[in-house]
C-alpha cells in the first residue's frame, strides 16, 4: 500500500478521535506503541511483531496527519534513495567505531 493512501485512510478513520485527543495524547500512544515493539524485537516468539510494527506506522501517520505533514512527501524530501554523507546507494560511507 501507498504510504499516502495510508495516511488519508487513518486520516478518515480516526482522524476525528486524533483530533479530540490532541497531538501530546497521540503522542503518548504512539510511544506506547514503540514499548510494545520494544518487546516484541525481544521475543518475536510471543508476540505479534506484524502487528506492532503496523501499530507503529499507524500511530505515526496519525501524529502526521494532526500535524499537517504529508508524510510521503516528507520522506521522499528526506531521503530521495541516496545517502545524504556520501551521494551514493547503497551508502558507501565509511562507518566510524
């Protein structure tokens, strides 16, 4: 899926709730969320890391969408498909100990 289509789709869905909550209350569930992969990447074998990762992203977006930012056009500013040290890809930067 399109991370643009993403976006306006938890945009519809549950942008009125965002909203109502404010950015510092979305923000809070979606460090909650971060916790939660936390735990997963430690023992995928017990949880859903599918889910969590999509959590996440979802959690996110939804902090985008209150905040005005086309998230899509916002990573493709910030990352066009080079590294920004070394202008190649894949990088080729020498990576420091």
């Amino acid at each position: 899926m399109d991370l643009r289509v993403f976006q306006e789709r938890i945009g519809a869905t549950f942008g009125a709730k965002d909203v109502a909550r404010g950015s510092a209350g979305t923000f809070m569930y979606f460090i909650e969320e971060v916790g939660e992969l936390a735990e997963a990447l430690r023992e995928p074998q017990t949880h859903d890391l599918d889910g969590e990762f999509a959590d996440c992203l979802a959690w996110l977006v939804s902090l985008a969408h209150l905040s005005g930012v086309d998230l899509a056009a916002a990573a493709e500013r910030k990352y066009p498909g080079v590294c920004s040290g070394c202008g190649a890809s894949p990088c080729r930067c020498v990576t420091k100990p």
